[in-house]
C-alpha cells in the first residue's frame, strides 16, 4: 500500500491546492490531506472549518482522505504508514523553503517529499491572496471550490 500525505494549513483550501491533492491521489494507492492545526493563531478559518470545507472539496476522490495533526509532519507520517509527502509548487520562491522542508524531514525520519509543478493556470494563486481578493470584494469563484466561497462570504459578512 502506497499513502501519501499532502500538507499544508489550508486557511481556505484553494484550486491550487485541490489539484495537486488530485495528481497525488492518481499516483497513491491512499492520499491523506493533513491539516495544521497549530501553527498559527492568524486564521481566518477553524481549524475544524478547514478540514470540514476539504473533506467537502476532496469528496470526489475515493482514495483521499482528510485529517488534522499537531506536531511533526514525520511522526503524523510514521504513525499513519505514510512514505512520502507530495508538495506543489508554484514557482522557483517557493523551490528554498520547500528544499529544506523536505531535507529536514528526510533527516529526520526518512521520509521522501515529491515535488508537482503546479498547473500553470494556479501558479500566481495562495490562499493569502485568496483571502485578500475576497476581503475587497473581488470575484475568487474561479479560484476555490464552491464550498469556500460560501464560507468566505460569510465570515467576511461578520467581520
Ligand atoms: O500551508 P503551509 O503553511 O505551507 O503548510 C506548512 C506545513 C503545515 C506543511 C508545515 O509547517 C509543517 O509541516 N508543519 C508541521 C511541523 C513540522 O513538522 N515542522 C518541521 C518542518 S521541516
């Protein structure tokens, strides 16, 4: 059985996001989406929010799950038989951080990371941004699945 996870804190989950979670999962026999829980106390979604709009937005997808996790990427690997992290990316900035993520882990535990291109169409897009556009008024339907559009309208109606 081959388990991948892709990671990342998903404060919301965009397109970019869904379709390299999507390119993981025609690759592994099981993929789990692994969403951050503790990283920062700058969100604009819950913790339970992000993972309740990815388990909606991962929904087409048989083989992927979805999961919070506190703690070292490695250990939420070693303890769920996971043997490599699938990471996207979108440009040569993101190629550093990404590098030493990955050297790291594999230092620390073995771990593989695999890098995905980014599709083209989703190269300038992050959440920040996302959050950002939405919180101007700008259109992002293009850019989130149907379901975080929902929920960025109505948080950014309470705010
Ligand atoms: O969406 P992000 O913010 O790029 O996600 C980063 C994430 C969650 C993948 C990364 O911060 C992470 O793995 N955090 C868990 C703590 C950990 O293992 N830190 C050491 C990384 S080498």
């Amino acid at each position: 059985m081959r388990r991948a996870v892709c990671p990342g804190s998903f404060d919301p989950v965009t397109n970019g996001h869904i379709d390299i979670v999507q390119r993981a999962s025609a690759l592994f026999d099981e993929v789990v989406v692994a969403v951050g829980v503790n990283q920062s106390k700058n969100r604009l979604f819950t913790a339970e929010e992000r993972i309740d709009m990815l388990r909606e937005a991962c929904a087409p997808f048989d083989n992927v799950s979805v999961a919070g996790f506190t703690g070292l990427l490695t250990d939420f690997c070693a303890e769920n038989g996971i043997q490599a992290i699938v990471k996207g990316l979108r440009a040569v900035s993101d190629f550093d951080y990404e590098l030493q993520m990955a050297q790291m882990n594999n230092g620390l535990s073995g771990v593989e990371t695999l890098f995905v291109p980014t599709n083209p169409t989703y190269s300038f897009l992050s959440s920040s941004l996302v959050k950002e556009v939405a919180a101007w008024g700008g259109d992002v339907s293009h850019l989130v699945p149907p379901v975080v559009l929902e929920a960025l309208a109505e948080r950014l109606k309470e705010d």
